[in-house]
C-alpha cells in the first residue's frame, strides 16, 4: 500500500502527486474496528441509570454557536462527498460545489476564531495538565468542567486538522477559475504535489475523526450532547452526572423556553 | 522525449466474439488497453507516453462491424472503417451529415484504417499531455497549456475545467448533431447511451474523454430516423487541408417545413472536451428561413459565453462565421 503518489514524467522525474487514496479504505477500516471495539466494551460494561432530561435546564450552547456547528458539519459533508466520492467512482461535476462548500467552511472557521478569540471562555477547551488525570479513569477521578478531555482532543485534532485542509484548500483555489480570478499558476509543480498531498492527509484524518464524532454522538449515554448542540440546554441532572458544577457553572435558561438564544449579539459566553 | 520504432511488450488478446472481449475487459479490468484502427494508439504506446500491460485487439469480431437498417434508424458497428462509412449507401443517402465529417478524417490511409469507435474514443491532441507530462488529464495537479507561457492556441472556449484539451473527434460532431445513440457493452449486459451524455468534461472526469468504464466495449452506434434525410451542413477549419485535427467545426442537421426551419441542432467541434452544442442558436432560427440574414442574427450566439485563453480567441469569431455559413444554405 502506497502513503504518497508519484509519477514519473517525460524526463523520467518523479512528480509528486498527494496523497494515495488507498490509505482511504485503511482510514475506514481502522475507524469501524475502533469503533466496534469501543461499542463492544461498552456493551459488556454495566451502564448506571442515565440522569434525567426533566427539571431545570442550563445553557450548554449559545444559539449562534450552534448554528456555527450546524453550518460547519453541513460544509463538512459536502466537502467531503464532493471530494471522495469522484476518487471512489461517482462521478459528477464536483468542482464548483467543493470550493462554494470550501468558501462557506472558511468562513465559519473565520467567526468561529474571532467569536472565540474575544467573546468566548477559550480556556474552556483548552487542555490543561489537570485534565490529563481523566485518562487514567475510575471513579476518583474529578468529573471534567464544560468539555471532557476526549472532547477537548477531538476539538483540537480537529482545528488543526480543518485549518490545514482550509490553508491548503485556498493555495489550490487560486489554482482553478472562479468567476472572480483566473487560475493563477503561482505554485510550482512540486508545491502543488506538496499542499494536494496535505490537503490529502488532512482529509483523510478528518473522515477518522468525523466517524468517531458521529459515533460518540449517536452512543446512548452521549446522546444529551446532542440534543444540547440543537437546542442549547442540558438537564441540572445531567451536568451533575457528566461535569463538576464547580469547573463549569451554566446560566439557567429562562423557563417555558426551549432553546438557548444568545444573550446579546456576540457575547453568547455560556462560560 | 523520445520516440522509438517498437512497441514495448505487451500481451497480447486477440478475441473473435463480442462475449470475449467483454469477459477479457471485464478480467483486466484498467490493464488492459482496447484495439480498434490503432491509429492513436500505436503513437501513444511507442512513444512510451502510456503503458499498458496487455492489449485487447476487437478487429477479429465480425459482429462489431458493418452497417445495418435497424427499426427506428441505422446501426453502425463501432469497428466499420471511416472509408466504409463515406462509401456506404444507406449513410450517404440518409445522413450524408456523417458522411461528410468522416471523409475529411485525417488522410485516405487513416480513414481506411480507421474506425468509427476509433474516432469517437480517440484521446485529445493537446501535446502536453500526449507529450507525457503530469498534466490534470495525466493523473496530475496542472495544466501547462493554461499557463501563461502556454501554447494553447488548439484549445478549449467551453466547459475547461483544469483542463483546457478538446475532443479531436469529426465524426463525434457530426454524431452529436444527429442526436445519435451509442450501444455499450460489457459483462454486464448492453445500455445505451446518448451521445450527449458519451463524451464526458473534464468537470466530471478529468482523465476520461468518454463515459465508457475500464470494463466496457463500445459495440455501436445508432442513427435515429428523426434525423435521416435531413438539410445538413459539414465543414472542418483546419491549419491543412487533409490530416489535421479541426480548429472549429461544424455539424448542422435542420429540419425544414414550407421553407422555414422547424428545428435545429447545432454542434461544433474543436471548441470544447465535448461536442459543443448551440442551444441559443437552435433555439433562435426555428421559424426562420435558412438565409443570409438568419445566418448574421444566429451567428451572434455562437460564441456567447466563450472563454477563450492567451491564443485561441480566433477561435470565437471562427464559430460565428461557420454558423453564418451553415445557415446560408446551398449555393
């Protein structure tokens, strides 16, 4: 199995070309055992009854962020259908639809960093030392603030990640037409091998990551996350099962409403 | 680069039935090259620009060859010669349209050699990629000739997408104009395919100038009758005469009543990686007479929305002149 594409030209140089796709179906396969294998211990581990939904409800999630998340995974998919799918056989007129759905994707990253950078708690997701106790598990182990340390991995693994298919993503914009720029032409042959060979990786590592994301938001017990990322609210019971009320101390969200807006126009903070 | 006198090795299959080839296409499935004419073939293999491991050679299988009156239309074997094509009578007398694009196919030797599903399954002509470069087309990351020293004055107005390269095809321009449909076949079973929807872009496949998959034979072609006996209109603007690849033509089938034009297609060739339709023309002389005056209001069209690159805007006016004279009729 080949890592990385070449091909040798006329002159008998290799060319670099990205990534090769086989590593694709590896990506695949070693996301579905991890998962198997999570959802096997997991089934013969006994579960503890799951806090309960009803009684007071928190704010997890400012409705501008969720709409950022949404807006994000949505471009995320098309992104990578319209990568994928023309390399594993369908094909269709892909272009157009990856760089729009690449435009819209680095434009919520652009807000997110921003809304982050100055109206958000960033340490919330910040790995700190203190936070690595969680890996050794058992029931000594403090209960995490807002984001557990896996979330805070995924969340980091993922910036990185999307930030490197975004940089590289752009460096291969400017490549083609669009109807505002003719192809520029202003990276060589190798660094073109170079930034469609990140583009790649990134790629592929993002599809792994995705697939334990959907995972551990469709688990039963994890399911609260996903409820809290469409309507912005967990249960009093649920944060006292799953956080430290003392690391992470939400605002209630006002009675007889059912979905967390933000309280002003950017200072959305739900700490 | 260097070109040589042999051909590399290469195993060779050699089958006598459709079913065996389908079988051998189907068991060497992406390693195995399909023989017609060879006529861009052999250039192709000796100039060690492609590799293939084996070669399926069809012109033993009679079955792909000839031309037939079918219900609905005529049926032309992908294997019949282009020679056979402009001799014949049924295609003379109904779709002299197809006869005229395959009789200035490249030289007299070519046509003889040369076949229908040749010429329509040919590669594009753009001398970097046939050059061997790593180009977009090649399974690479650019394209040389929209660059801005490229020499790119044989290609794309239309549909470039990355890449800029054109179908070379006469006799695809002519089978477009004709709204011909191609029989495909493979291990599992036959499907035919409009001709519209055969020759594919590089928005969609960018290595591929066909919707043909690694395992599928093009078996034949059909002529419907809508078109048969039609007013039809050839011509191929080329640097030469004879053996040359075309800069712009044009295919134009126009079915006429009480002296007006009832409907129309319009195809030129040489301006796109596909048969490039003229919607907008087609749609603008139904209810007009053929003449000189449709001809300057239709011309206008031709070229709407043409992107030409650093040496091909000649390209433009050259389809508004051609359109022009398609609709001037028969002197």
């Amino acid at each position: 199995m080949e890592i990385v594409r070449y091909r040798e030209d006329v002159w008998g140089r290799e060319v670099l070309l990205g990534v090769s796709w086989d590593l694709l179906w590896l990506v695949i396969a070693a996301s579905f055992i991890l998962i198997m294998v999570h959802a096997a211990v997991m089934l013969a581990r006994k579960s503890g009854p799951r806090p309960s939904p009803d009684g007071e409800r928190l704010s997890r999630h400012a409705a501008l962020d969720r709409w950022f998340h949404w807006i994000t995974a949505a471009s995320f998919f098309v992104l990578l259908a319209t990568g994928v799918l023309p390399i594993v056989g369908v094909k269709f007129p892909w272009l157009t639809i990856h760089w729009v759905a690449g435009i819209v994707l680095t434009a919520a990253i652009v807000f997110h960093i921003v809304r982050s950078l100055f109206w958000k708690d960033l340490a919330s997701v910040w790995i700190k030392p203190s936070d690595l106790a969680e890996l050794t598990g058992g029931s000594a182990v403090p209960l995490p603030g807002k984001y557990s340390l896996a979330q805070k991995g995924m969340h980091m693994a993922m910036a990185v990640l999307v930030l490197i298919a975004v940089g590289t993503g752009i460096a291969l914009l400017a490549q083609i037409d669009t109807p505002w720029w003719a192809r520029s032409n202003f990276l060589s042959e190798a660094a073109l091998g170079w930034m469609f060979l990140l583009h790649g990786l990134s790629t592929l590592a993002l599809i792994g990551f995705a697939a334990l994301h959907l995972y551990f938001t469709a688990r039963p017990e994890k399911q609260f996350y996903l409820r809290s990322m469409v309507t912005g609210w967990v249960s009093r019971s649920e944060l006292a099962a799953h956080h430290d009320p003392a690391r992470w101390t939400p605002d209630a969200v006002a009675s007889g409403d059912t979905t967390v807006e933000a309280p002003s126009a950017l200072g959305a903070d739900a700490r | 680069m260097s070109a040589y006198d042999v051909m590399p090795d290469i195993e060779l299959y050699q089958p006598a039935t459709v079913e065996d080839a389908t079988e051998l296409a189907a068991r060497l499935k992406g390693k195995a090259w399909l023989l017609a004419g060879g006529q861009d073939t052999y250039g192709w293999l000796k100039d060690r620009a492609k590799t293939t491991e084996a070669m399926i050679d069809l012109k033993g299988i009679d079955a792909l060859k000839g031309i037939r009156e079918i219900p609905g239309g005529v049926e032309i074997g992908a294997l019949t010669t282009l020679t056979e094509i402009t001799r014949h009578p049924l295609i003379g007398e109904r779709y002299s349209l197809l006869r005229e694009a395959a009789a200035v196919v490249a030289s007299p030797q070519i046509r003889n050699m040369g076949t229908l599903g040749g010429n329509l399954c040919q590669d594009t002509r753009c001398w970097y990629y046939r050059r061997g470069l790593s180009c977009y087309r090649a399974g690479g990351n650019i394209c040389y000739a929209d660059s801005p020293a490229g020499m790119n004055r044989e290609h794309a107005l239309f549909g470039a997408s990355r890449c800029v390269a054109v179908s070379p095809s006469d006799t695809a321009t002519a089978l477009s104009a004709l709204e011909a449909t191609m029989i495909v076949t493979s291990r599992r079973g036959s499907r035919e395919v409009p001709v519209d929807d055969f020759f594919v872009g590089p928005d969609v496949d960018i290595v591929n100038m066909t919707a043909l998959a690694d395992d599928e034979v093009l078996a034949s072609v059909r002529l419907p009758d809508h078109w048969a006996n039609a007013d039809f209109h050839f011509e191929k603007v080329a640097d030469r005469n004879v053996w040359d690849f075309a800069l712009v033509s044009i295919a134009a089938a126009l079915r006429m009543r009480d002296g007006r034009i009832e409907s129309a297609r319009f195809v030129c060739g040489g301006v796109a990686c596909v048969p490039y339709r003229l919607p907008a023309v087609e749609q603008a002389v139904v209810g007009k007479p053929r003449s000189e005056s449709t001809g300057e209001q239709a011309a206008r069209l031709a070229s709407r929305g043409a992107e030409p690159l650093n040496h091909n805007q000649f390209k433009a006016p050259l389809m508004e002149n051609l359109v022009r004279r398609a609709l001037r009729g028969k002197a």
